[in-house]
C-alpha cells in the first residue's frame, strides 16, 4: 500500500496561523476530506485535486472513507479547524483503524498539529493559561452530562483554568449556563470568566465577565470560554480591553 493519510489542523481561522507543514500537505494532496467550511479555507490545490466536502457529523464514517482513499494509493488529508488532535477528526481516524481492516495500519498516517482554540484565544486576552490548566468540551452528543459535571467539579477542585470547548449551540442553548452554575458551587464568584469568539481572526470578539454575574447569551459554537483559577488576575488599562493572565506561582499570593 504507497497511500498517505495526513490529518491536518488549519489552526483557528488567519491563514497566518496555519502551519507551514500544514500548507505543504494540502498542496501535495490528491483527496481533501472535511466539513466544507474547513475546506472552503483550504488554498486552491494542485489541478485535479478532489474535495470531499462533508456535512457527515458520523466523525467515524469520514475517517473510514479516507482511509479507504489512502488504501486505494491516493494522498489524503483530512482536515480539521484549531488542532486536529482536539475534539477533533485525528482520534476518529485511529478508531477506524484499530476497528478496521487490519491493512490499514500499513498505510502511512501522520498527524499535522495547529494552534488550537484554547491558545488562539488565550492569546487574545494576554496569558490565561500560564498555570495548570484543563479542556473539557460541553458536547454531551458524545458524554452524558453527569461525566461532564464531575469533571467540571474536579477541575474546580484542582483549581485549573478551565478552557471550554463546544459551549452552546442551537440544540443545546441551556448547557453553558448550566455548566456555570454548577462551576459558581466551587469556585468564587469573581473569577474571571472570558469569551472570546473567532479568535486568531479580525473578527475576534472578547467578553471579560465575573462567575458570580455572568451572562451567557450571544454565547455560540465559535466562543472558546475560558474560567480563571485563584491565581488569574486582571490588569485593567485606560481604554482598553484589560489583560488576562494566570501567575505562575502560588508563592506570589502570599
Ligand atoms: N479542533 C478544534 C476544536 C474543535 S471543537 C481546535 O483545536 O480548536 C469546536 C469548538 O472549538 C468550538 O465550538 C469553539 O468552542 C472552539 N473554537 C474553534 N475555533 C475557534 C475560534 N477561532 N475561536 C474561538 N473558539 C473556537
């Protein structure tokens, strides 16, 4: 088997903040597959470069149909929006290979990585994440809600910052509330709550809120929220937007 299958992640959305590795895999390949939304943001490719634009949410059905292009001797690249390896097409990819035809773990599978949401976005505000930190996508399509509390609860406990994934959508509108209210039991009411939609693009829209009072409407599947820990602190500045950033050492409170 001479097919290739690269799973690439575009980063955030400014084609600048695409990998040059990346860019390189999307030229050379012969087959793209992903959401047409991701493939829309893929430079035009070599002549007689096919793309599989896909509105298949079955993640594992995407990965089996690429890898059966790679088998056929094509080179592949799936794509996928921030990292591939987060919440995202990567870990459908290697389900279908350890469930799948044994030839496919012959074949050549390689993993792009880009800039996920998270760091676009902490980014965005200054340096959120410069403690411990964790990610928990809200998605319950693929999680009941009971898995989601306890984790929020232990992050909570363990006294992270809390990146939130997948907050809100149409279908499920009231979970990002929930999820907050859930979070106001074990954290205090002025950690700082960000949101930061179409980060790592000119659109990028930030929102700096308290737990205590927070408000999630206008809250959408574009918006990587982000929750402090005791150690996220807040520069205001005359003007401006303030400065996020989470202290390195607890030894710096005392
Ligand atoms: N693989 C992607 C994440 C896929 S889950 C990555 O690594 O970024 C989709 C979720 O990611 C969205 O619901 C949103 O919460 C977040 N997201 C993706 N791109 C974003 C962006 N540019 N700004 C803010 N959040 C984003």
């Amino acid at each position: 088997m001479t097919g290739r299958l690269i799973v690439v992640g575009l980063g955030p959305g400014d084609a600048n903040l695409t990998t040059p590795a990346v860019s390189k895999a999307l030229a050379e390949a012969t087959d793209l597959i992903g959401y047409i939304t991701y493939l829309d943001r893929a430079p035009a490719g070599p002549p007689g470069q096919r793309r599989h634009a896909t509105d298949n949410r079955v993640e594992l059905d995407r990965a089996r149909h690429a890898l059966s292009l790679a088998a056929e001797g094509k080179d592949v690249v799936v794509v996928s929006g921030g990292d591939p390896g987060v919440f995202a097409m990567a870990a459908a990819v290697f389900e279908a290979v350890e469930t799948g035809d044994v030839a496919w773990r012959a074949l050549d599978i390689r993993i792009e990585p880009g800039v996920t949401a998270m760091l676009a976005a902490a980014a965005e505000v200054g340096a959120p994440l410069g403690g411990d930190f964790c990610a928990i996508s809200l998605s319950d399509n693929l999680k009941s809600w009971a898995t989601i509390e306890r984790r929020l609860k232990a992050a909570a406990e363990g006294d992270f910052v809390i990146a939130l994934y997948n907050p809100a959508s149409r279908a499920r509108p009231d979970q990002l509330g929930k999820a907050l209210e859930h979070l106001r039991s074990f954290k205090a009411a002025d950690t700082p709550v960000i949101f930061v939609r179409a980060a790592g693009t000119s659109d990028a829209k930030i929102r700096i809120q308290e737990l205590g009072t927070v408000d999630v409407t206008s809250v959408d599947m574009r918006t990587l929220v982000l929750i402090g820990s005791s150690l996220t602190r807040k520069i205001e500045r005359p003007g401006a937007s303030p400065w996020i950033y989470t202290l390195r050492s607890e030894r710096e409170l005392s």
